[in-house]
C-alpha cells in the first residue's frame, strides 16, 4: 500500500515528507522535486511569502545514488521565513509568542473551527498548519508518484478552467497534445492555455488585489496512459473515482470536485452523457467522448482520466470581513495574515500530485510495489492480455 504523511507549520522550520510503500529501482533526484516545487510557487496573485521563499527538497533517506530503495523515503523543505520567526514559532521557549497571537478568526479559514477542536486560544496554533504551505510538501511528494507513473507511460496535466468569473476556451487535452498544452500552460501567468482569457484573468486578479479582495476559481487536472482496470466496484472505498475525489477535497480550500463532465452531464438526458463504445480492427476498442472522466463503475477505463476541482477565494482579505474578537467577544473585523489574492493556478500544480498519488497507489495495488522492474514486467503481460483479450491497442 502506497501512503504518504506531511508535517510542518507555515512558518516553523521547514516541512517534512514520508512516503511508504514505492518500489526500489526508480531514478529520482531533488533537482527533478525542486522542478515541481518551483511550478506550485508560480501563479499571478501569490502573496508575498512566495518572494521569500525559493522551495528546495533535501532528500533525507529512501533513495541512494539517485534511485529509490523500496524503503520510507523522507525528505525535508527549509522554510527560509523561520529566520524571521524563530522567537514566534520555535520548537522551544520563544520569547516572542505572545507578539503574534490571534483571536480574531478569519471565515473561511480554520482559525475558529480548529481553535474549538484543539482548545486553543492563541489560533495561530490552528492557521499555521492548516495554512496551504502544507501543500508544498504534498508537490514534493507528488513528485515521486509522478516518476512511477511514468514508468508506465502515465502523464500527468493541469490546467486553469476559471478565475473568478472569467472562463477559459476549453482545449481537451490528449496524447495528440499533451506537450504542447504543457508548454502552453507552463509559460502562463496563471496556468491557462486560452491567452485572452490569461488577460482578463490577470485583470481581475489586479481589481480584487485593488478592493481588498481574494478570487477562486476551478482547474482540471488530467492523467493520460492510464490502463483499463484501476480501481474497483467491489467495495465502496476501492471506486477510484470516490478516492481521487477525496484526494482533490483534500486540498485546502477545494469545495467541489467533478470527475469528467459530472456537473454538466446531470443537465442533460443520458444518451447526451454516456460514452458509446466503439471497435475497429485497427485501433480496437475505442470511443469517440470521454465524458466519464476515463472511469466507470468506480474502474479507469482507458480513457484519459480527467477531474476539475473548484476552489473558494481565500479566506483572507485585506478588506476583512466581520468577525468576533474571542477575547471579549466584540464584534471586530477578521484578522488580516499575508495571504494571496489567488492561488489557483498553485492548486493546480497540489492537484496535479493528489491525482498522481491516488493513481500511483492504484497502480501499485494492481501491479505490485517491492521493484519497479518487476511492477513493468507485469504490466508488460497486462498489456498483452489486454491486446489478446479485450483487442486493445491504445497501450
Ligand atoms: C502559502 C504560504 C502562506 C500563505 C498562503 C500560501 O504563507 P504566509 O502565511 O507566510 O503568507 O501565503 O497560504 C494561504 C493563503 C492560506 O490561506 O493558507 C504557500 O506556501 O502556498
């Protein structure tokens, strides 16, 4: 079984990583992790603490001479912010804790709910974990499931769909296309592919920041190469479409997810929804939409798997909204912390490691996890089964 644990305050010392159960003999260095912790930095409408910090990985142990062991990998991201706060947030004494202690918590964010929970009166106890700088670990992490699924010809994609109320032309992305998108997606300001949406995009992004304000927005994230047979109906917790979904949730501020064209298909009638089912002798099973998002009965089949995730504007505004000071109970304003004004095109990149991790785990749950070589050698065999059998050929 394939799992994976952060731990690591916003402004603490660093984040760390610990994955479990990924195959020896897979080639990996923290230039390709920093590569990816660099994409999740990027984004128009980050706050300023991404001009402090430039993330970069120190692999700790689980990889030996550029390639994994089949033990725990570990791995650690310095927060170079911890200078600054050192005397707030230490591990030990801090001279300094009673300077950043909040009581007027943020709707939206954690500083109330978690305060409840943990008893907790100073919320900085709550905000500095809940914070999306948990997320650079899981980019890092993500990085690693990213390797495995290329051993099996598995890519993974992402782009920006909205931001606030401006929409992009939609371009599905396929193997026809994939690198160009990439290429696309990867030079944009906000991750979007449709340049004349880029630009509203930026605009309101510049209008919110100007009003105090924050933005959401939705992205989809997309794997292509997936195999036929990942994932199950067997038991509820083996669909794969319910454990991506739970992944992409998973995210600090996503409050929707849609696996394929979920919202949309329950506007119309089901022969507008299903994929029709298609064989001919060259190119063997095949359809001509994937509106499933590659899964059916809780199983990838075949097609490009593909899910959008929606995130809410973050929670803190440099306009603050009303809230209660828990000290006296005082109707006041919500506590202002350097914040984004967007961070969907970062989101993204987090989707991008959640939906790698959930189909990492479920390759290795079909194929094995002890050696990477031995995990491709059945694969190899599935493939054939698959051309044998099911007159597959799009593996
Ligand atoms: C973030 C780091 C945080 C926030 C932001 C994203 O750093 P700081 O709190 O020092 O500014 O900027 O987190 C949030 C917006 C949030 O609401 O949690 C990061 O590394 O992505």
């Amino acid at each position: 079984m394939l799992r994976f644990l952060t731990s690591g305050e916003s402004h603490g010392r660093g984040l760390i990583g610990i994955i479990e159960g990924m195959p020896a003999g897979i080639k990996i260095d923290e230039q390709d992790v920093n590569q990816e912790l660099q994409r999740r930095q990027k984004g128009y409408g980050r706050g300023g603490r991404m001009s402090i910090e430039s993330d970069q990985v120190e692999i700790f142990a689980g990889v030996r001479n550029g390639i994994t062991l089949g033990s725990p990998i570990s791995f650690l991201i310095n927060n170079r912010d911890f200078a600054n706060w050192q005397d707030i947030m230490g591990a030990g004494e801090c001279s300094r804790a009673d300077q950043r202690i909040i009581n007027r918590p943020r709707p939206g964010h954690a500083d109330l709910s978690g305060a409840i929970k943990y008893n907790q009166t100073d919320m900085r106890n709550i905000l500095e974990r809940a914070s999306a700088r948990e997320t650079a670990a899981r980019v890092a992490a993500g990085t690693f499931f990213k390797k495995l699924l290329e051993g099996f010809n598995i890519y993974i994609y992402s782009q920006v769909i909205s931001i606030g109320n401006v929409r992009a032309i939609y371009t599905e992305v396929n193997p026809g296309n994939i690198n160009q998108i990439r290429e696309a997606i990867e030079v944009s300001q906000v991750r979007c592919c449709d340049s004349a949406a880029e630009k509203e995009m930026v605009e309101l992004i510049d209008m919110a920041r100007a009003n105090g304000e924050s933005l959401g927005g939705s992205f989809e994230v997309g794997a292509i190469g997936v195999p036929p047979g990942l994932g199950s109906y067997v038991s509820w917790d083996r669909r794969l479409d319910s454990q991506i979904a739970g992944l992409m949730m998973s995210i600090p501020a996503i409050k929707a997810v849609e696996i394929g064209a979920g919202i949309n298909n329950t506007t119309v009638p089901g022969s507008m929804v299903h994929d029709e089912i298609f064989y001919d002798v060259k190119q063997g099973i095949y359809r001509k939409t994937n509106r499933a998002g590659g899964i059916e009965g809780g199983i990838s089949n075949g097609e490009t798997v593909w899910t959008r995730g929606y995130m809410k504007p973050i929670p803190t505004l440099y306009k603050p909204l009303t809230s209660v000071n828990t000290l006296d109970w005082e109707e006041e304003t919500a506590v202002i912390e350097r914040s984004d004004i967007c961070a969907v095109p970062a989101a993204a990149v987090v989707g991008e490691a959640m939906l790698a991790y959930g189909l990492a785990g479920a390759i290795v749950e079909k194929f094995g996890s002890d050696t990477f070589s031995q995990m491709q050698e059945a694969y190899t065999c599935y493939r054939d089964y698959m051309k044998k059998v099911w007159k597959w050929e799009k593996i």
